[in-house]
C-alpha cells in the first residue's frame, strides 16, 4: 500500500485500506457525531479489481469534497434515533403524535429503522411503499399462519392461513408524512445533506368522495334518534351545524346562547383521546374557537333540552351550573359523553334503519346542503371548522359547488332582462345602414319604396351615386351589388343597371289570412314578422306596412324569400307570421300559394 501512489497523501487526508478480500476500504474523517460524540468516519467499499486503487482515489476525493462543503452525513445515527428525536419535537395533536408512533413501531422500524441516516436514498423508500402495497406484514410469499396467540400454542380457528391484505394508500401517505418530516428535521440539523424522501413517490392523495345520507335518509334518521329526546337533540344539532363528535361532546349549557338577535353556539374545546390521560378536553382541531350561528328551530330544539336537563338538576335537588355538559348521560351533567358511545349507538340506531352511514356523515350532510343552497364555501368552512380559508372545503366538495354554480347560472339566468329578437340583416342595414356602401344601398332601397325609381328604369351610374352619396367609386359599386343581393336592382350589361321587376299579385291565387288574434290593427304600422318554411322559423325582421292590405304582406313574403336565397316558384311552403312591434301574441299568419 505504502508504495502505491498518492496514498501518503491519502492516509494525511483520509485512508484507503486493502482488506482480506481484495476490496478496498476508504475512511474519511467527518468531524464529531452530535448524537453519539464520537468521532465520525464516512465508510465506503470499493469491490477488488484491476482499477479498483483509481475508483478508490475517486471516492475518496468525493468524500473529501462533500466533507468540505458540508454536504456529507454529520452523524451514524439510525433512522431510529432521528425518529425518535423527531417525534419527542412533534408540536401536533395527542392524537396525532400516538398515530405517528404506531407507524414507526407497526412498520418504520422493522424495515428501515437500522439504517443510518445517510443510507437511505428515493430508491429504498419507493421499494418500502411498494411492499405496504403489496402486504401490511411484508411477508415473504412463502404460505405461512397468522397466530392470534403469542409464543408456543395449541393453534385453533382463530389461527388462519396468511392472506396478503395491502396497506390503504392513505396509511402509506402518513408514513411518508413521517419519514418527510423527520428528514426535513435532519437536513436543518444537518445529520444529511439531502432529504431522500423528497425524491420519492408516495401514493397519490385519494379524491375527497363524501357520501352524506340523502333527505329521505336523514328524515328517517331524525325520527328515529327521537325517540330519546335528548339524542334527537344531539343527532339535529349534529346535522345543522356539523360539528365533529368531539367538538358535540364538549358543548356546555354556558356554550349556547339563545338571546334573541345572537342565537349561536360558541365553540372553545373538544374531547380528544390523550395517550395518557385517555378521554380529555383539549384545543379544537385548528386551534381556534369558533362561533356557529343558529336557525330558529335549532334554538328550539337546544333551548329544550336545556330545559330537560334543568329539569333533571332540579328533581335531585340542585341548579344546573353553567359549566355542565349539554348532552351528557350523568344526571348531574357533570361528565361529557365520550365520541366513541356516539359513535357506536350512531352505528346502532343506522343499522336497524338498513342506512349504510356513518357519524362523520352528519358533517358532509351540513355541508352539502348548505352549499347546494347556495352559501358560499368561506362561510361553510368557517361553520366547518376548516382551516386554509375555504381550500379544504372546496377540495372535498367540489361536486357540490359545481351543482350550486349551475343553479346559480339557472337562477342569473331567469332575472336578465328579456333577449331583444333576432333581427335580419338585410331589414337591419335597410334601416340602420352602419357602413358608407350600405347606405347607398339603403338610399336606393328608398327610392324604389317611394317610387322616384320604378320598375325598369335604369339606375344612376356609380361615379353619380359617389357624388351624391359623398363615398368612393368602389363603395358605390358595392352598394349597388349589394341592392342586387337583396334582389331590388338587375344588371342589364356591364354598365347597366336597372330596377328588378316585382312579382305581380295578380299572377298569385287568392292570399289567405289566418287570424290568430281578434285585436283590430288598422292603418300602416311596424310590425314584428317572422318568415316560415313549412312551419320552420328562419329568420325574423321589422317593416312598416297595413297588416290589412293583402298586397303589402305579400310583397313583404316574396322579399323576404329572396332575401334568404329562396325560389319565388315555391312561395307556397312559406308563411308569414305578423306581430305588431311589442306585442308577442301574433295577429295574423299570412301564406300564398302559386296557381
């Protein structure tokens, strides 16, 4: 080893050390281990080979880098230890923190937790995932027996051949919610320099799918929960304010108030299971009280049950204090029910309904209804107790804030002011002409109306019309294509332009006038007329004209039919409905038909 080069420099800067196998050992000196005060070696074996000396110079100089720039492992200690000093910072709830501790010893610790720190890599983790998923006990395939009974015993029915049951992919997400922060805790401390569980790939967050019992099913549940006064009381106050069980548990008679004006409940504590204590008052949830407003028959079903429990004090010989337990079972309510009686009479009473429901359920029946009613989702989170200002809420439920925004829609919908009728374009630029090359064409329209240009005659040449009309030559050309369009004007030849004819009312059978309406309308009025093909709406228009003059409506169908491209010879498909202006019930229908 001493004649090899670069290994005295190496021995004053880390060792390279041949073992008995041939492989190669480096050792890097890392400073003081925080946890055990020792000094701190970064190990790391390189296989025997014909370059196994070079590959042993890379690692080391690898190793030396990382030391330098503080990005190598600080400390040898196991995952164990760095749970362990996690989990004695945990700053959440009792609850959570003993959820926490049965994941560390049920799964963390008999895979990972003799690994140091700084061997644990993404891999490793998404292996580890990938067994939970497979067998919460992580079997090893073979057929084996799952004992009841600890140590030796005469196995009996309880003692049942292994069957694989995956872990739930939301227990899966808590032990990385574990493993996560413990490593958050460890890269601050710098015991590692990378936080390996940030490259893993725990199971995706499931979808929020509340299920709430339906209108029919909470009726069937209130009645029932009243044949004991006091637990209707607790089922409806359940159900108007979704509260959690514990938070039920915990309602004084000091928590109400039913003052006119300030009906509301105050919610300050709640009853949570403590590792030590067992059944105990605490914190809510957040952590922040909260007040819930009251509707008027929640006021009354709470202001009885006040009563009854004022009654009861009374028959033994005492007041109520203020600080007692609204639904407890003492006759002194001096002890607060406990959320798992709730729980197990709730999933009683359900059962002899057939209801398949739960407790929690009462929660998702409060919020449902109240956003399907139409309250926003800030106010049922607060009412809910979420936190994230309404973020919680609209991500479980988002199916029915999308039911509430559609009768929203419904509901805009209905109060807008009525849709102004579809007009057509052609009745549209006649009267309002918006565009130069349209008011040339209006303007001849015009004088074709009031006879100043008759049938035959020759219309005016464009470079006259550009002048009188104040456009240019090419807008006047297009006006005058565009009263071609609308079947007014015939080209005779390059240059010319004449009025087209207009079929004779003569050359038609008799018109025929359906009346619809017995309202007399007499004289030239404007009227509301929409054009029919064989009883097919196509398209609705405005003009001036004597809804009792047989001539003027039919000019007014024939216009209309070429207007929208259709063929005169079939004028006995269409009809024409009329309508004074303001009036939607039509006065007459008005049809032709061809000899």
């Amino acid at each position: 080893m001493a004649g090899r080069p670069g290994v005295g420099k190496a021995r004053a800067r880390g060792n390279i050390e041949q073992l008995a196998s041939g492989a190669l050992r480096v050792r890097v000196y890392a400073g003081i281990d925080p946890v055990t005060k020792k000094r701190h070696m970064l190990l790391e074996v390189v296989p025997a080979g014909p370059k196994a000396w070079r590959e042993a110079e890379a690692v080391r100089e690898r190793l030396l880098h990382e030391v330098a720039e503080k990005r190598n492992p600080r400390t040898s200690a196991t995952v164990n230890q760095l749970l362990e000093r996690y989990l004695e910072q945990f700053a959440g709830s009792p609850n959570t923190l003993e959820l926490y501790r049965s994941h560390v010893r049920n799964h963390i610790s008999p895979c990972l937790g003799h690994l140091r720190v700084g061997q644990l890599d993404a891999e490793m983790i998404d292996a580890f995932y990938s067994e939970l998923r497979r067998c919460r006990s992580r079997c090893n395939g073979r057929r084996s027996i799952d004992h009841r009974a600890q140590g030796e015993h005469e196995c009996t029915d309880t003692c049942r051949p292994h069957s694989c049951k995956p872990l739930a992919p939301t227990t899966i997400r808590h032990i990385h919610y574990v493993l996560s922060g413990a490593y958050k805790k460890a890269v601050r401390w710098r015991w590692v320099g990378v936080n390996p569980t940030a490259q893993a790939d725990p199971p995706p967050t499931p979808k929020p799918n509340p299920r709430p019992p339906t209108a029919e099913e909470a009726a069937r549940i209130v009645t029932e929960s009243w044949r004991d006064p006091a637990w209707g009381s607790l089922i409806w106050t359940a159900m108007t304010t979704g509260m959690r069980r514990g938070e039920l548990c915990a309602i004084r008679v000091s928590s109400v108030d039913i003052t006119p004006g300030r009906e509301t409940l105050w919610l300050r504590r709640a009853i949570r299971r403590d590792p030590e204590l067992g059944w105990a008052e605490s914190d809510l949830k957040t952590h922040q009280q909260r007040r819930i407003a009251l509707d008027a028959e929640t006021v009354t079903v709470l202001r009885e049950q006040i009563a009854r429990c004022r009654a009861r004090a009374s028959a033994l010989g005492f007041e109520l204090p203020g600080d007692a337990y609204l639904f407890s079972g003492a006759p002194d309510c001096a002890t607060f029910p406990t959320p798992d009686s709730l729980t197990q009479r709730y999933d009683r009473m359900v059962s002899r309904l057939g209801i398949d429901t739960t407790l929690h359920k009462l929660r998702h029946y409060s919020a449902t209804e109240l956003i399907a009613g139409g309250v926003d989702p800030r106010t049922v989170a607060g009412r809910l107790g979420h936190g994230g200002g309404g973020t919680t809420t609209l991500k479980t439920y988002t199916a029915w804030v999308s039911e509430a925004d559609q009768r929203a829609a419904k509901g805009l919908g209905s109060g807008m002011p009525q849709r102004p009728p579809d007009v057509d374009p052609v009745d549209r630029a006649r009267r309002e002409p918006r565009y130069p090359y349209e008011v040339v064409a209006a303007g001849l329209a015009g004088r074709i109306d009031d006879g100043t240009l008759a049938e035959g005659d020759e219309v005016p040449p464009a470079t006259e019309l550009a002048t009188t009309y104040g456009v240019s030559l090419a807008t006047a050309k297009r006006g005058v294509v565009l009263a071609q369009d609308w079947g007014l004007l015939t080209r005779i030849d390059r240059n010319r332009v004449e009025v087209a004819p207009r079929p004779m009312v003569a050359d038609l059978l008799p018109s025929q006038s359906v009346p619809v309406q017995s309202r007399p309308v007499s004289g030239v009025v404007l009227l509301d007329l929409v054009l029919l093909r064989v009883g097919v709406p196509i398209t609705r228009f405005t003009s001036a004209a004597d809804p009792r003059s047989a001539e003027d409506l039919q000019r007014l169908l024939v216009d209309a039919v070429r207007r929208r491209g259709g063929d005169v010879e079939a004028l006995a498909e269409y009809e024409l409905e009329v309508r004074t202006v303001g009036d939607p019930e039509p006065i007459m229908t008005y049809v032709a038909s061809r000899s």
